[in-house]
C-alpha cells in the first residue's frame, strides 16, 4: 500500500477547470492539519463541532410521532443505521431509505483497509464513516450539497471528520477529470462502488426511477426471484460505472441488491482495464460476499482485485 502521500488540496487532483461550483473540496480548511495515525481509534463520543453543524437542514427525530409516516420503518432501525444516532446524527429522507447499515459499512471497510480510498455515492456518510476508521484518507463524493453536508456532521459525531475529504461532484465527471491527468499525484487504491440503484422501487423494472443512493433501502418486500440488472444502476449502466472505475483501480468493492444477477456480475471479471491487455490475460477472481442482518439477507459486496481473498499480492 505504501507511505500515504502529502495531500496539498483539490488543486493537486483535478485539472484547473474542473474547480468550478459543481466540484467544490469541503475539506479545505483541515489540508495544513497533521493527520492522524493509520487505523486510530476515533472518541465516540467527541461532540459535534459547531462549525460542521448542519442541524439547520434536516430534523433530527426523537419520537416515532415526528416521523412521517413512510419513514416510520426506518426510523424504528434508526441505530443500527448509526449507533451515535441520539447524539445528533442527520438523516434527509434520501439518507434513510440508502445509507448501510453501521454494522454492515463497518465489515466493508474492514475489508477495504487502505491508504486512500474513494467513495463517489457517499450519501449521508454511512461507508465514508466506517473507512475513515481503517484508511488513511477518504475521499467522499456526492451531487446533493446537502447529503455532503449532512455526511459531514455525521462523521464529526464520530470523530472522524478530519480524515475524509468531501467533495461536490458527480464521479462521472470526477473520474474522468482524475484519468485525464498524465500522473495523477494522488494515487486512489480502493474505489467502493454504492451507486444508486433507483429508489425504493428498483425492484419493479416497470416502475420510474424514484431517487437516487438507494445503496441500502433492503426492503423486506423484495422478491428474491427477480433478478436485478445492471442495466438499472444509475447514472450509467452498471457495467459501463465498473469499466470506468477499473480505469482508476483495479481494487473494487461493488455494493448491489441481493438479488443483482450473479451472471452479470461474473462478467465483470472479463472486462480490462484498457485496450493494451491482450486477451490471453488470465481472468481473476471475483469474492461475492453476503450481506446480512439477522436472518435476512440485505445486500451484497462484490470484491475485485487485491481486496479479493487469495489475490492479495494483486493489491
């Protein structure tokens, strides 16, 4: 993995033109900070600082009666989304239905150890949290100022803030501003993969596309029957999102429903990084590795590259 890199700010990752309000660094004030030990236990209980305070966007419930009614469910599992949630953690209705449960981010991320890893979908902060406790530096993305907001004042909670840079950007055009550069100086060696998966309706392929970042929604309902595709994961094909992302890393977790379509996913194994691998390259292995809460099973974390078991020496 190697010694973490001196990180100087935004100016250093993207091109000058990709400095516009639609990629805007959140973490500029801490880049002079020293940074923290790798793998530090973060205070649990360290108090919200009132300069990330974001209490004014959404409201922090504390009784189910001030709940709306379609968030009732959510709200009863409410910590086991976030285990300091009666500290103050912040959720807008997006965030309730799509953020991984604590447990669930928290063995992800175990399996995610690293130097810098990238979260493009990061939502309310859920993953973004939990690898801030296993890798050097986060690098956190999200189109919603608020969601990015939100992520932050979550991760202050958990004092963790000072390790992930929040970034306002779409990762489709962040990847592509990142590839442009003939040597990136920041070298990315995890990208976990949570796109949206289409609302609390994806499992009706019928149905319009609700919202956007539901990683998570694990609606009991779900018909284990009907295969989810690729073909539904936003904002591109989900294949299309992988091949882009393998251009960054080789190393990816691929967060999808428990019912994504394992053909699929096997093909994605078949895809190369560019052009100049000949096709006699041997394939490698992908890890699937079930997500569950109890007795049910919630979701699924595809592991490619290094970060699959066996194929470390890929890393």
């Amino acid at each position: 993995m190697g010694k973490k890199p001196k990180f100087t700010g935004l100016s250093r990752f993207l091109p000058q033109d990709f400095l516009n309000p639609n990629a805007t660094s959140l973490s500029e004030e801490s880049q002079n900070q020293s940074k923290p030990a790798k793998k530090r236990k973060p205070d649990a209980h360290s108090p919200v600082c009132t300069r990330y305070d974001a209490t004014a966007l959404v409201p922090h419930y504390t009784t189910a009666h001030e709940v709306p009614e379609n968030l009732q469910k959510y709200f009863s599992q409410r910590k086991r989304y976030f285990s300091l949630y009666d500290q103050g953690c912040l959720l807008d209705e997006e965030g309730w239905y799509s953020v991984t449960p604590e447990n669930i981010a928290v063995q992800i991320a175990d399996r995610c150890r690293c130097d810098t890893i990238l979260d493009p979908f990061c939502g309310v902060g859920g993953n973004a949290i939990a690898f801030a406790k296993t890798c050097e530096h986060v690098i956190a993305l999200d189109i919603s100022p608020t969601r990015l907001a939100l992520a932050r004042h979550n991760a202050t909670i958990y004092g963790v803030a000072d390790r992930i840079e929040f970034i306002l950007a779409d990762y489709i055009s962040f990847a592509n501003a990142y590839l442009s550069r003939p040597n990136p100086t920041r070298r990315i060696d995890v990208v976990f993969l949570s796109p949206p998966w289409g609302g609390p309706g994806y499992i009706s392929p019928s149905e319009n596309h609700l919202s956007a970042d539901d990683n998570a929604g694990f609606q009991d309902e779900l018909e284990t029957h009907t295969q989810y595709s690729l073909s539904r994961i936003q904002p591109i094909h989900g294949a299309d999102l992988f091949r882009l992302t393998k251009r960054i890393s080789d190393n990816i977790a691929y967060f999808l429903p428990r019912n994504a379509d394992l053909n699929e996913i096997s093909a994605l194994g078949l895809l190369k990084r560019d052009e100049s691998v000949t096709p006699n390259d041997e394939s490698r292995m992908i890890e699937v590795e079930e997500e569950w809460m109890g007795s049910k099973l919630k979701a699924l974390t595809c592991y490619f590259g290094g970060l699959v078991a066996g194929q470390e020496h890929l890393f």
